[in-house]
C-alpha cells in the first residue's frame, strides 16, 4: 500500500469519517513535522510526518486485524517510529505492532506533583533570547535522544523563548546548561534539562531558578517524563516529591532503508 501526499486537515477529515469504538495513538497533539503522508481503508487510517532524519507514524482504526493488514503491506520511506500512549496498554496493538516489524524500543513513565519545589530567583537568573534559538534547537536534539524527546520546530522553540520558557547558564559565551519548559494554567512541563557545565553550582543554580520563576508567576504542579529504564532519576524525583501518575509512553521503532 502506497502512502499518499497530505496536509494535517485532510487527515482530520479523514478521522471524523471512521466510525465505532476506536484504537489510536493520536490524540490532536501537537505535530512539528512539515510534510505529511496518509494511508488506509474504511476501518484504518495510517499517516506520517517527518522528523529530523525518521518519520512519526500514527494510527486510527476500528479493527485491529485491518490495522495489521495496512502496516504489514505499507510501503514506508524511512524508519518511523510510533508512540503509544496510554494507562492500560492494548495486548493486541502490541502484538500486531511487534508483527509487522515494529520493535519496542523504550517505555518511558509519566511522573507528576502538586507541590514544586519552593525557591527564590537568584542573580544568575537568564532568559535564553531569539539569538540563541539554533544553538539551543541544535543542543536539544544533540543532548536528547530524538526517537523519546520530541523536541520543538524551530518556530516552535522561538516562541518558548517569547514566553520565557527558557533557561540558560553561559559559559564563555556559549549555552552550557538549560531547561526549557512549557506552562498551561497551574502546570509546568518539565521535560528538557541539561547541563554540561563543570561546576556543580551552575546547575544548582540554573535549577533554583527554574523553581523560583515557577513561584513567582503561581505555578505549583508539573509534570515530566522518565524512561522505566533510568531508575536513578526516577528515584531521585520520588525523593524530590514526585510521583508516578500511571500515564506510560512506549515507543516502537522500524528501520527501513530508503
């Protein structure tokens, strides 16, 4: 089966003509990808879009045995990667997934607080600015592993920093630690920390500041994401207050040569 040229509000039209109990791992989140493929039948929809040097692939169907049959007989341009997520994972979308050669690659775990940690803002305080939106763009897909990650569209990028989502420590003028976040309502999402620097109190710095900031403009939950596999971070924000709210994500890649 061959996949077919889009734009994202095709494929939305596309969903809303798929009828009866659904099994998905699209749920309108938000897409950076630039170009978009779709494929399928009257119970399935596959689509497509591109990311760095992979592809995201994302499914709807009403009959897992049809979403089989589309994935085993899809002609794909490169290696996709596909992220399920969910509290209770379906056996069958494993199974067929795994079938059609699509290989678990990670599970990462979803953890949560209401009660951040409260600290004041200090002198080394710095928001990255629109100048430093390629090198930060550049270290975020260096320093993360871009099949789990995620990491923003430059636009995308460019507007946290509108915002003042981001953080950064400079060493010699270059960007040696960040975090950059995002906040809805009373919530932070805290998922992009990493520092580089020698100095143990760049990041403890760069830290108190993130928590300060949060303080100050009254954000007190947050949410971030750890893989089941990093058994030290994870036990390291349980002693920080965090705690696993059962949202799990698990990511299954195919390799295909293009």
């Amino acid at each position: 089966m061959n996949l077919e040229k889009t734009s994202l509000p095709d494929i939305e039209a596309q969903l809303r003509g798929l009828r009866g109990p659904s099994q998905t791992n699209y749920f309108r989140q938000v897409l950076t990808g630039r170009n978009y493929w779709m494929a399928g039948t009257e119970r399935t929809l596959v689509f497509l879009t591109d990311d760095l040097d992979f592809f995201r692939l994302y499914f709807y169907t009403t009959d897992a045995g049809d979403l089989g049959d589309v994935l085993a007989s899809l002609r794909l341009p490169g290696t996709t990667v596909t992220a399920c997520i969910a509290r209770h994972f379906d056996s069958t979308i494993h199974a067929t997934l795994q079938a059609c050669g699509h290989v678990r690659h990670s599970m990462f775990r979803r953890m949560a607080t209401r009660a951040l940690r409260v600290c004041k803002v200090n002198s080394r305080l710095e928001f990255a600015n629109p100048a430093d939106v390629d090198e930060l763009l550049g270290r975020l897909q260096a320093d993360f592993h871009p099949y789990t990650s995620h990491p923003p569209s430059r636009a995308l990028l460019a507007e946290y920093i509108r915002r003042e989502w981001a953080l950064v420590i400079r060493k010699n003028g270059a960007i040696a630690g960040y975090i950059v976040f995002q906040i809805a309502g009373n919530q932070a999402n805290y998922n992009y920390l990493f520092n580089s620097s020698a100095d143990p109190v760049d990041f403890l710095m760069l830290q108190n500041n993130f928590f300060g900031l949060l303080d100050q403009r009254g954000v007190r939950a947050g949410i971030l994401w750890v893989d089941e596999k990093n058994t030290r971070v994870l036990k390291m924000n349980e002693v920080s207050g965090w705690k696993l709210d059962g949202l799990m994500t698990q990511y299954y890649v195919k390799v295909t040569a293009k």
